[in-house]
C-alpha cells in the first residue's frame, strides 16, 4: 500500500478539526495538535491525549505549557487499507476521540455512550 503524502494527511486533520461545532472549537484551550508517523515503541495507539482536561484545570493552571493531542499516521494509513474514506473517516474518529479527552471523557465514557 502506498502511504498518503505527509502533507495530504496533515490536511486531513485540519479538515476533521474545522468540522468542529463552532462552540466545541470555541471552548478548546491551550491545546496543541500534532501529527507523528508512529505511536512510541510498544504502544497500539492512533491518537494520545497530553495534559490537564479543561474540567480539572485549577487556579494554579495559568501559563502551563499548551496540552498536545497527537495523531499517528502510520497505525491509521494501515487501518484505512489504501481506501481514501476509510481515511478520512478514521482520521476525523481519531482526532474527535482525542478531543473528548481534552474535554475530561474518559475511554469508559465514550464506550458508554457509544463514541468509542
């Protein structure tokens, strides 16, 4: 299989990050989003969530270093199979998935609610 142009795939995040409901995309803060080709060795991972939940933030929060939600290439090019709306799809899953963290939802939450 071929793998999608680093550049195409990036574009493709921003896409699935612009299809945010305005107030979702509104309400996020101090959050950085990322694309690596692999997860760390050992880890079986599309997308990982970085930092501090909106929702546990406390008063001492101020002037920490941005959240970072990072979206993994090469695990996501290989579940797509070459199919560009498998892609598409997975990518946008991914990087909502990865949101729902930011947001304090836990894994449990989203497979009680039926998002995971």
């Amino acid at each position: 299989m071929d793998e999608v142009d680093e550049t195409v795939f990036e574009q493709l995040v921003s896409d699935a990050l612009d299809e945010l409901p305005d107030d979702i995309r509104e309400l996020m803060s101090n959050v950085a989003v990322t694309v690596e080709a692999e997860p760390p060795p050992g880890e079986n991972l599309l997308g990982l969530y970085q930092g501090v939940p909106l929702g546990k933030r406390g008063p001492y929060y101020s002037g920490a270093l941005p959240d970072k939600i990072t979206i993994y290439r090469g695990p996501i090019e290989r579940m797509s199979r070459g199919n560009p709306e498998r892609l598409r799809a997975q990518v946008r899953r991914t990087v909502f998935h990865e949101i729902a963290h930011h947001f304090g939802i836990s894994d449990q939450r989203l497979v009680d609610i039926d998002r995971y």
